[in-house]
C-alpha cells in the first residue's frame, strides 16, 4: 500500500476544546478513490470520506468506512442519490434527486425510494405543460395512484389513477374542461364544491329544488289534490321536478335527508277546515306532517298555511304536497308572488 500523508493535531489542545485531533488523508484504492478521510484520534475506522466510485464519480460516505450507513454519490443522469444502509452500485437509495437536462415533456426531479425499490414510491416534478406535480404510488410513480399537481394558477388538482382522473381541483371561476364521473371542482365564484355527473354530462351540487305555481289552482271541497308547481327555480341539473308532466311531484335523484316544505294560501275566507301533509309515491303519508286547521267562528281572514318536515328518502322516491279544502275554493295567485304556492326539497345529508 502507498505511503498515507497524514496531518496530526498538536496533542496539547485542551479537553474541553471544540477541536478535536484528527487524521486527514488520501489514498488511492484500486479502481475507486478516497481523496480525504476524517477519523477521530484511536479510531479504526474513518467517520467520513470523500472521493471517487469505482466509475469515477464523486462520492460522500458517513459511518464506519467498512460498512458505511450513509452516502451522497452522484449517479449517471445526472442524479444525486443519498443511499440510506449504503452496499454499492445493486443497492436502490432511498432518496433520490435528479438534476434534469433538456427535456420537453414532464419529468421527474427529486424522487424518493425504499431499499430494495426500482421504481420510486414518491416524487417531485413537473408535468407535460411544464407544472409542478408531486406522485405517490405504492407500486411506483410510473403507476402512481395519486398526482397533486398545479393545472393553472391559483389551482390546486388531485388526480387518481396515473394523473388522467380528476379528484379535486380547487380555485377556479368556470369549471375544468374534459371532466370524468366524479371529479370534484370548488367554484371560487360560487363558494361551492361541485362534482361532475357523466350521466346528466353536468356538474352538480347538493340536489335542491323549489317549485311554485305562477296562477291559481282550483280546489274541490273535501278532495284532497296534489298542489301544482308549474315553475321553478330553473337550477334543476338534477331533473327533480318536471313544470308540465305530473308537475306535483319532486323527485329525488339519490338516497338521503331532505328538507321538505310547501306553503299554500287562499283569497277568500277560512273554509270549515283544512288539511295540509305530504305524500311519498302516491301512496304514503310522511310521517309528523299534518297541518290541520278549523275555521274560527268569526270566518273572515285570507288564510295560508304551512307544513315543513325533515325526511329520509330513497333514490328516485317522489314527494307531493296534500292539500284538502273544506269547500270550493281557488289556492294561489296570479301575480302576487307572496301568495303562490311553494313546495321545495332539499338534501341535507346521508340518511
């Protein structure tokens, strides 16, 4: 073995001294190189060296230099890899940074692997159109289950599968083109989270619906009639409630909690009694909806009446508002808004 150069410390610095003697040293080792080493004074083995793989490449080792624990070498890539339990050339790091060259499409620049791993678990990029992207996949970024990625500005998107499926993506004021079933969208403008609906080819929100009806509505004494809604809202991508077919009836589109309402009201006086409740398919009652009222004995008045219930429904189950008259009488207006009958469904939650 050739001559080692060695620098020793004077031996009278104080224990209590920040420095500590040491050995600096460089060798030549075969087909690989340590150009420096740092060792404490009785040491057997170097803390830390520095020099050259067996390609020639620059290397940092840390830990005992028999079996160092530690080291930053750089790899063909260009790639800087800090190898956790340290073997050699066969042995995966568990992080790995790669500075790129020119590429034009997306790219991986730091990504992170487990020992033993060929494919890394995570990493930091960018994508095709030149945006950050951050991957997990348990079977490697190349099959990534989830990509966080920046689409635009003031966007934040997170797709599933290998970054084609849109998860969520937030910050925007018109929704994101080319969407799948399922994808989430939080429209900034709107201050609502919306989901995309390939069935109806719509985003939507929370099924809600208020119908009403913009003229009057005959009534039979004693006869118990659905009340027709012959408008809406117009915010209906859910196609709850249809303005010319069975145009008392709301639908609704899937299982859950629904708020349900309905007002009607009448010009002329109270009427002997009355009976307000809701209907579920045209042949249950929901439960806790009577509205019952007499006529006082003066009889005078422009009566209204009101009934709301919390319920839980099933998809695609109907509701209708019940209203019975004591006598002939017409329900609504034709021009005071006030006065037109209301019904409404609302999701509020799962069941």
């Amino acid at each position: 073995m050739p001559t080692v150069p060695r620098f020793d410390l004077p031996k009278g610095i104080p224990a209590n001294r920040p420095v500590v003697p040491l050995v600096l040293r460089g060798e030549r080792r075969g087909v690989s190189s340590v150009l420096a080493a740092l060792r404490l004074r009785g040491d057997a083995q170097d803390r830390l060296r520095l020099g050259l793989d067996a390609s020639g490449r620059p290397r940092i080792e840390f830990g005992n230099s028999g079996a160092p624990d530690l080291a930053l070498r750089r790899e063909a890539g260009p790639k800087l890899m800090l190898d956790g339990n340290d073997a050699g050339a066969a042995n995966a790091p568990w992080l790995e940074i790669v500075v790129p060259t020119a590429h034009a499409s997306g790219y991986d620049a730091v990504t992170l692997l487990n020992s033993g791993d060929t494919n890394p678990r995570i990493s930091f990029g960018k994508d095709n159109s030149g945006f950050p992207t951050f991957k997990m996949g348990a079977g490697g970024v190349s099959s990534s289950d989830v990509t966080l990625s920046r689409p635009a500005a003031k966007t934040l998107a997170l797709k599933a599968g290998a970054g084609t499926d849109l998860l969520l993506r937030f910050g925007g004021t018109s929704f994101p083109a080319s969407p799948a079933d399922g994808d989430l969208f939080y429209r900034t403008d709107l201050y609502d989270l919306y989901r995309y609906n390939s069935t109806l080819a719509q985003w939507v929100t929370r099924p809600a619906i208020t119908a009403y009806h913009s003229t009057t509505q005959s009534f039979t004494a004693a006869t118990e009639t659905a009340l027709a809604c012959n408008s809406d809202d117009g915010t209906d991508p859910w196609a709850m409630h249809d303005t010319a077919t069975n145009n008392s009836r709301i639908v609704v589109p899937i299982a859950g909690r629904y708020a349900i309402r309905a007002f009607a009201y009448w010009g002329n006086t109270w009427l002997q009694s009355e009976l307000l409740r809701f209907r579920k398919n045209g042949t249950t009652f929901i439960r806790g909806t009577n509205v019952y009222t007499v006529a006082p004995s003066a009889g005078s008045g422009a009566p209204s009446m009101e009934s709301s219930v919390v319920a839980v429904l099933a998809a695609n189950d109907y509701v209708e508002a019940m209203l019975t008259l004591g006598t002939n009488s017409t329900v609504g207006h034709a021009s005071a808004a006030e006065a037109q009958t209301v019904f409404s469904v609302h999701y509020i939650g799962p069941a």
